[in-house]
C-alpha cells in the first residue's frame, strides 16, 4: 500500500488530536502513583543513613591491598598513602553508586605537575578520577584534579577552602551483553568541593596512562585508591549503591 505525504500528515494530525483529546479528559490522579514509596534516608553528621561507611577514620577494615593487607598509615581520623605499598581497594564491589571522598594534598610540597600529590579513585578499578595538587601546578588538563584522566579534564579548577578536597562522584557502570559487547557507556557526574567538574560524562574506556582507553567487559568492581608515590591524605569515604 502506498501512502502520499498528504495523508501521512492527516493520519499523525488525527492521531495527535486524539491523544490531545485524551490529555483534556485525564483527571489529575490519573498521572499520579503511590507504591513503591522511596525509602527514607536521615542524615547524621553529614552522611546518609543507607550509605556503607569504607573509612570511618578508624581502621582499613574494609580495604585490601594490592599484595594482601591494606598498608597505608591511619592515624588522627585520617588515611594517608605509604608510597610504594602499593594501591589499596575495597573488599567488596560495586556497579552503580554514589561516592563521597575528602583528600588533602601533602603539605610539604614536593615535585611538580603529574609528580605533585598524585592519587586517584579507581571506578569498579578501571576508570580513574585524578586527585592532583592543583594549587599552582599546570600540568596537562586532561591529567588534572577532577579529571577523569586522560580522557575529560575538569570543568574547572576547584581550589579547596580549607586544603581539604571533597569529591562526590555519582557514577553509572557501563552496561555489556551476553557477548560482552558494549550496549551503554559508563558514566559518571563529579562535584569538586560543591562544583560540578564532570557533568554526566560518558566513559570511553579504561584508564590507560599511554594509549587510548580500551573497553573490557567487567561486572562490578571495587573503589581503589592510588599510590602514585606522594603521601596523599583521606578522610570521609562513605559510598551508597543506587
Ligand atoms: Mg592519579
């Protein structure tokens, strides 16, 4: 059967009128639906009651490192990288989920650019986000402190009020078929201190220091945490699956 252009439009008018006819007779409750509730989420001292705490300030429990225990120094409330121990991650994985960090750059300042308070979280331990002293360092933009690195730099520069970064990192795993193929980039929104440094940004691949990123099929993974040989400090690391 043939259909001209004329009477394409005349049966997408019709259909259009009629959905429009329909909008005129709905009710408000016909739009509105009660179940399942949403849970309820209180805040105490700043952290959500659903989330999983993975560093309380107390000990690594929750951690592992890359060659058995996690190794890095815990005193005062905070965590802070021993430089050549190695990276240290979480026991348990993750696939979607919302992250909150602080981090502090060491206050002896020491080296520069990719050299200076260099660390990184690891998603499900593939995809990086820098943490870089950015406090008079350039470096390449796409290596900086929020970027997702080497692939988005930051949207800015955030500087921290107090030498205390925070980072909360809302991210959405990629998605594989059966044949491991790709059917939905990853991806993932960090506010840098409050500021919005990545906004939804779609994730190529992995993380590769040289080269372009590489897409591996993987299922959930955990958060690491990078020794890149500066004494990088961390507070505060609570995350919440979604
Ligand atoms: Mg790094």
């Amino acid at each position: 059967m043939n259909f001209s252009l004329s009477s394409v439009l005349a049966i997408a008018l019709l259909a259009a009128s009629a959905s429009l006819q329909a909008q005129t007779n709905m009710k408000p409750s016909d739009t509105e639906y009660y179940s399942p509730v949403p849970p309820t989420v209180t805040i105490n001292n700043g952290i959500p009651s659903d989330a999983t705490i993975l560093f309380d300030g107390k000990d690594l429990s929750k951690w592992k490192g890359e060659k058995g225990k996690a190794d890095w120094i815990v005193a005062n409330n905070i965590l802070e990288v021993k430089p050549g121990s190695g990276t240290i991650q979480t026991n348990e994985n993750f696939t979607d989920f919302q992250l909150h960090i602080e981090w502090k750059s060491p206050e002896v300042i020491k080296g520069e650019g990719q050299g200076r308070g260099n660390s990184g979280i690891f998603l499900q331990g593939l995809y990086e986000i820098q943490v870089l002293d950015n406090v008079n360092n350039p470096t390449y933009v796409n290596g900086g402190a929020g970027s997702l690195y080497k692939q988005r730099p930051p949207l800015a520069q955030v500087i921290a009020p107090d030498k205390w970064h925070t980072y909360d990192i809302i991210y959405k795993a990629p998605q594989f078929n059966k044949d491991s193929l790709l059917i939905s980039k990853g991806t993932v929104t960090v506010l840098h201190n409050g500021v919005v440094v990545q906004n939804n940004t779609q994730i190529d691949g992995t993380t590769e220091y040289i080269g372009l990123p590489k897409i591996v099929s993987h299922g959930p993974g955990p958060i690491i945490l990078q020794d890149h040989g500066n004494p990088v400090q961390f507070r505060n690391i609570w995350i919440r699956k979604l």
